[in-house]
C-alpha cells in the first residue's frame, strides 16, 4: 500500500508543480506587458526593475493558482489512470475511491500548508512593496495624498481620526477622537495634541473636549484610553485584512481596536485565510468522485468537462461567499466555509452512492452464485 501511495503522490506532485510553474508564468507574462508602461515611468528605463516587479508580484500570481492547479492536476492524473487502465486494479484491488482519497490527503494538505505560508510569509511583504514602489493600484484607504489625508479607525467604541504623517511608533501627535456609547451615539469630540502607548492604554495630553451641546473643556492628561488599542505597526490599519500576514489579522480580530475596515470583514478573512487549506483536498476528493463514474466507460473527456464544471462552480460560489462577507450580508464563518461544505457534502453524496451501488451489486452477484 506504501508503493501506491508513493506512486498517485508522485504522478499528482509532478503534474501539479508543472501546471503551476507554466500557469503562473504564463500570468506574469501578461502581468508584465499590462504593467510595463509603470514598471518604465517608476525605474528610469532600468531593466533590473523588470526583474524586481517579477520577483515581488509572483507570490501572489502563484497564491492565485495554486487552487487551479490542485484541479487541473488532480484530473490530469485520475485521466492518465483511466487512460492507461491502471484504475480498474486499484478499485479491483479493494480499495476503494476513499482509499484513494486517503493516499492523496497529505499532499493536498501540505499543498494547502504551502499555500498559507505563501499568504501569511511572503504576500503581505511583496505587495506592501510593490504598493510603495507604485507600480500596481493601491486601495483608496491607503493612498497618500491630498485627496485622502487622514486615516479613520475604530478604537472600542470611540471613531479616530488620524492625519497622514502624525503617527510614529507608540505615539500619535494631532488627532481626533470622537467618542461614543455602546450604541453609537455620539457624546464628544476630543481634540488630542498627542499620545504615548503605555502598558495599559494610551496616554493623551493637550485635549480639548467638546460635547454634543457645544460646551468645551481643556483636559491636561487623560490616562487609560484604548486598552485594545495596541497594534505593533500602526501603518498596519489602512492595509486590507487580506494583505496582512495572518497573526496580525487574528490580533485584530482579538482586540477591540479595529482598523480602516469593519470589524467583520477582519473576521472574514481570518477565516478565509484558514478555510482555504482546505480547498486542494476537495479538489482531489472531487476528482476523484467523479472517475469512479466515468471508469467503466473510459471516457476521460466527460471526466475533464465534468471536473472543470464542478471545480468552478465551486470557485465561483466560494467568490460569492466572500463577496457577501465583505459586505457583511452572511456571518465570517458562513462566507469562508459554506461552499467548501456544500461541494464536499455533494461530492461525499455521490461517492457514497457508488459505493452503496457497488456493495449492492456484489452482493446480488454472490446471491445469485
């Protein structure tokens, strides 16, 4: 058993590393002629940058296709079985489709570790780097100019608004906090000169506070404010959830300080960050459903027409989820888990039913011997 699972990892790894290697090539390749008008204006005309833009936008490229490539290796695989009729053995050996599940989880798991190092290690540094340089969109919250210039954040239940250039380290200078209770009204605006981070809040001196009647106070020294309010970057809070490595996202989903974005969308994408490790699995165990169908006829088309349809359907609805839990219309958990679940529910459907059809049949052949 050792030999067949050395053997369906090793035709599956092969045909996975050279799916994804050609795929995201042939992705920065048009990546590169679409972007060479800024790679030029932001280099001078130096080729080097050529090979820096390349270096810094391929992690994403190949974050992007790695679940592509799970699918298309995994179909290219059950076909070469199918085709070269080494299936019918394996199925008549008495393993069955879950046995051959089974032998395939490891590498669908550690592709999907390998995917979430990519995401939480590289991604978050490559496209911080490639947002300085200018040469890809940056996002509205995070642009630097006149237009945009102040940042708005959310600490407890307190809004803040902090101007570009007024945040260093552990302090802030010239900020305004407009306090709220639990429900969202507004009860003051706080005018702060500067804040220091101490252990347990922030320091504020130089306030001047005005209620929601108009009167004003001056405040020399308020101690105490924004107990959650302790991030180690403060650059960190205009960079979208799914740019930050993920034990910054979980910090901000822990805490009650929150940055740019609502709270929900920080806890949607922690737990697409998670969910999404899953996905080459259900690629497999998809894939592998489907041939136990097609493997007494040979058809090897239907088997790829077939999985490429369910596989982005799947795409498809996963990217409908995460829409919706953006826009905070389905629960965190629901956005990033329900279609993994609903496809493996159907999947797990239809492999069960071959095997109920299948012991059913033997069991009629043995009855009628």
């Amino acid at each position: 058993m050792h030999i067949l699972t050395r053997y369906l990892t090793t035709i599956y790894l092969a045909r996975f590393g050279f799916l994804l290697i050609c795929i995201a090539f042939f992705i920065l390749s048009l990546d590169l002629v679409t972007n060479a008008e800024k790679i030029a204006e932001n280099s001078d005309g130096n080729m080097t940058a050529v090979a820096k833009y390349a270096a810094l936008r391929l992690p994403q490229i190949i974050s992007d296709t790695i679940k592509f490539s799970c699918l298309l290796a995994a179909l290219l695989t059950l076909m070469s079985l199918m085709r070269h009729n080494q299936l019918a053995p394996i199925w008549g050996g008495g393993i069955s489709q879950f046995g051959v599940i089974l032998r395939l989880a490891p590498v669908a798991l550690a592709i999907g570790i390998f995917q979430f190092s990519i995401d939480d290690a590289l991604v978050p540094v490559t496209n911080t780097a490639l947002k300085e340089w200018g040469v890809i969109k940056q996002d509205p919250l995070q642009k630097k100019n006149a237009a945009v210039s102040a940042n708005w954040i959310k600490v407890e239940n307190d809004i803040v608004r902090i101007p570009h250039g007024m945040w260093q380290q552990g302090s802030l200078r010239n900020f305004v906090i407009f306090q709220r209770d639990r429900e969202g009204r507004l009860l003051a605006r706080l005018d702060v000169s500067a804040a220091k981070a101490e252990k347990v809040g922030w320091t504020l001196r130089g306030i001047t506070r005005r209620d929601i009647n108009g009167r004003s106070e001056k405040i020399d020294r308020l101690e105490g404010w924004g107990a959650g309010f302790k991030p180690k970057n403060i650059d960190e809070l205009t960079i979208h959830p799914r740019d930050l490595a993920f034990h910054r996202l979980l910090g901000f989903v822990r805490a009650e300080a929150h940055g740019s974005w609502a709270p929900h969308i920080y806890q949607t994408w922690l737990q697409v960050k998670v969910a999404i490790c899953f996905v080459p699995l259900l690629m497999i165990f998809l894939v592998v459903a489907l041939s136990q169908r097609f493997q007494r006829t040979g058809r090897t088309e239907y088997l790829f027409l077939g999985g490429l349809g369910l596989g982005f359907a799947f795409f498809i609805s996963n990217g409908i989820g995460l829409a919706l839990g953006e826009v905070g219309l389905l629960p965190p958990v629901v956005a990033a888990w329900a279609a993994i679940f609903v496809f493996a529910a159907i999947t797990g459907a239809m492999a069960f039913s071959r095997e109920v059809l299948k012991d059913s049949v033997r069991y009629n052949e043995i009855k009628v011997s």
